[in-house]
C-alpha cells in the first residue's frame, strides 16, 4: 500500500464513499415507492456521493503515489464499461450524473 492510502482522511473518507454508495444502492430500487421525503434525502446522499468521489478523483489525480496512480487508472478505465467511448475525461461522467441529479431534483419540485 502506498503512502496515500495510509493516509488517516483518504482512509476515512473512501471508507464513507463505501458506505454511502451500499446505502444508496440498497435503497436506489425502491425510489418509486419512496415518500417524498426519503426521495428528497435519497437525492441529497447521491448529490454528496458525487462530490465526494470528485473529491477523491482531485486527490488521486494530484498523487504521485503509484497506487494512487492505479487506482485512478482503474476508474478511468470504468467509464468504458459504461458505455463511453475510450478517452473519454472522467469529468464526462461526474457531468452526465450531475445531471441525472439535477433532473431527480426537477421532477420533485415539478
């Protein structure tokens, strides 16, 4: 392991990332049987999910550590088995999820 996952926050926070992608993907399909509320707090959990793996993405960008290198690699190759075209920027995805959020906001407030 290298030095930047040694690291007490980037433990704690990928850690938290874990946890709230488990809580959102339990519940993610039951989103049509949610009163208004649990919509509202299941929307606001996807919005900080994705702040915090933008976050983590920044940080491991930043790092010369080699795991931390890897690891951004890997994502990097996740957005093909998406469906994106190769080379395509992570920035990509984070913009198309920002936007699905956006439009779950809407479709509340409409």
């Amino acid at each position: 392991m290298g030095d930047f996952f040694k690291s007490e926050l980037v433990r704690e926070e990928l850690k938290e990332i874990h946890e709230l992608q488990n809580e959102i993907y339990n519940s993610g399909f039951s989103f049509g049987d949610m009163d208004r509320d649990e919509r509202i707090e299941h929307i606001e959990n996807l919005t900080t999910l994705l702040d915090m793996q933008k976050v983590m993405y920044t940080r491991l960008s930043l790092s010369d550590d080699p795991a931390a290198k890897k690891m951004k690699y890997e994502l990097e190759k996740s957005v093909l088995m998406l469906g994106f075209p190769e080379g395509t920027d992570i920035s990509v995805l984070f913009s198309g999820m920002s936007n699905t959020i956006q439009a779950l906001k809407s479709q509340l407030d409409g």
